[in-house]
C-alpha cells in the first residue's frame, strides 16, 4: 500500500473543516468516499468537497475495493459497530474521540483489532499540534523543575434551549449517544493529554452529578488522577455556570516555576519561573486534525509509530468511567 485511500463514515460539523479537508493535505492521502444514513446530505457533502464517491451505507463504503482505510465521524454510540465492521474487512481504521461510549467497548475493539493485526488509531489530535508538542519538550526539559501537579478548569454556560432543538448539539447531551454529557464530548482532549504527558495511572476517581437537571447528562464532573510518577492532577468540569465564569485553563506546577495555556485555544503557553512570566506565542490551525492525521497516515503506511493508539484512548474512557460512574 502506497497511498491512504479514506472512506469517512459521518459527515457532520467535524469533518467540515477539523478533519476532512486534511485528508486531501497531508502526503500519500486523498478522501474517496464518504458515507451518511441521508443520502442527499452524503451527496451534497461530497459534491462540496470535491470527493468522487458517496453513499448512505456504511457496508458499503467499508467494502469498496477502492477504499483501504475507514475514518468513523458518527456520534460515539456506533463507533463499535463501524470499527468492528472495518476490522473485518481488513482496513485500518481512525475513530474520533470519544472513543466509544464506555471503558469496556473501547477496550475490547482495541484488542479484536490486536488480534486481526489491523491498525487502529483515535482522533487525539492535540497530540498532533504544536502546541502541545511545546508542552511536552518543556516538561522533558524540566523547564518548570519536577512537576508536582496539574490543576484544570473548564466551565461553560449552560446550554440555551433553542440550541436542544438543534440535532448536532443535541445528540452531546444524550448519554445513550454520547456516553454522557458535554463532559464525555469535550474531556477526552484533555485527559488524553494528561496520559500522553504523565504516563502510566496509579488510579483515578472522581464524583459527576446533574445539578441544573435541564437535561438528562451530568452537567458537572470532578476527577482526580494520580500518576505513577508521583503527579497529581485535579479537574473540575461545569457546564452551568455564569457567562463571565466561562474558563478553560491548565496549569502545571512544578519544583520551580509553572506552565500555563489553554486546550481549546492553539494560542499561547505562558512560562512563570523566578518572579518572570514567558510567553512562547502559536498560530492557530486551519484544520486542527491535519499534524495527526499527517502521523497515522504514517503510521498505516509502516512509516511511523502509532501516535494514538487505541490503548491510549481506552485508558482515557477507563478514566473518564471512574469519574462518572454512580
């Protein structure tokens, strides 16, 4: 195999600008198919897009013989049944995050794509980006001295109700589709990261419950973790707060200095150490799948490694099961 041929199974909001264009971007990659239960929004998306084939069969698509690996874009209660679908066909596979909607399916696709020797890969695309390949070298760097803990905030405004109306944002808040709430939608990024900086998990707990109950997901989660290496990381996530109140912070801590930016902004880093505050300084991406698509176009074509593994995002939803279960 000299090229990534992709069949994408889902076009919604994602793959307008995040994702899809990037296939068609990166080296040895190009779109060919693209799926949608609506056979006219398959078409119309294909038409905009420039790709050649559409259907509103996932089969299909994954058993084109043109096709020799499969994008999964659907809301996270059917990554299962593509990912699998796609292991038995023989094609590797990308799945957007979450994962799938809990611990136990996202572990066991991992290991049935183990045992066919498919490679599977999952939509982490912060690891990708520059930014937080920034983050990465100045912890190895211990530009902040030994880290000592992570603290994180991320609050939004509760959802207005003409936006429940709107099927795409709808579906976020249905745990029987997203496995959750906005937490399950939104967390995934962040926590991935937690495990790509700090490595393996000692444990991890957490409490989430529905405080406003204007829908049926909790709108708010608080998770600890603490890393085999010794760091601790505290999260809280809230989905109803005052608009003045909205945040996205990370900060980490360390023997001498901090690290602080955000992770839904490719903007900054901010370096506080001996009384001074560093500013390393980012363009934000067009497309913010394309450095780690880039990776597990790679990566299939045995040019690279895996740079988000299915182990890894299992690990997150393992995580994200401790925070929230009841």
């Amino acid at each position: 195999m000299e090229n990534i041929k992709w069949g994408m199974i889902g076009c919604g909001d994602v793959t307008e600008v995040k994702s899809g264009p990037a296939f068609n971007k990166v080296s040895n990659s190009s779109l060919v198919a693209v799926m949608r239960r609506n056979g006219a929004k398959a078409k119309d998306y294909a038409e905009r897009h420039g790709v050649s084939k559409w259907y509103n069969n996932a089969n299909e698509l994954i058993n084109d013989d043109e096709v020799n690996a499969i994008y999964i874009a659907t809301p996270p209660s059917s990554h299962e049944e593509y990912a699998l679908a796609a292991i038995n066909a023989g094609k590797p596979v990308y799945i957007e995050k979450p994962m799938t909607l809990n611990y136990a399916s996202a572990n066991m696709i991992t290991k049935v794509a183990e045992e066919n020797n498919i490679k599977l890969s999952v939509a982490h695309y912060r690891r990708g980006q520059p930014l937080f390949n920034k983050v990465k070298e100045l912890l190895k760097q211990k530009a902040i001295g030994e880290v000592r803990f992570v603290k994180l905030e991320f609050y939004k405004p509760q959802l207005k109700k003409e936006s429940l109306s709107i099927p795409k944002v709808a579906w976020r808040i249905n745990p029987e589709i997203a496995g959750g709430g906005l937490f399950h939608d939104l967390a995934p990024h962040q926590l991935d990261l937690m495990y790509w900086f700090f490595g393996a998990v000692e444990k991890a707990s957490g409490y989430s419950t529905n405080q406003a109950k204007f829908y049926n997901a909790d709108d708010i989660v608080s998770g600890n973790i603490l890393f085999k290496s010794g760091v601790l990381f505290n999260g809280i996530w809230c989905f109803n707060v005052a608009p003045d109140d909205e945040k996205d912070l990370c900060e980490i801590y360390g023997s001498e200095g901090k690290l602080s930016f955000l992770i839904f902004e490719h903007k900054k880093i901010e370096i506080y150490k001996n009384g001074e505050k560093e500013i390393i300084p980012f363009t934000p991406l067009e497309h913010v799948q394309q450095p780690l698509i880039q990776k597990v176009v790679d990566y299939f074509l045995d040019k690279g490694p895996n740079p988000s593994s299915g182990e890894a995002a299992a690990i997150v939803m393992k995580m994200m099961d401790a925070f929230t279960e009841k």
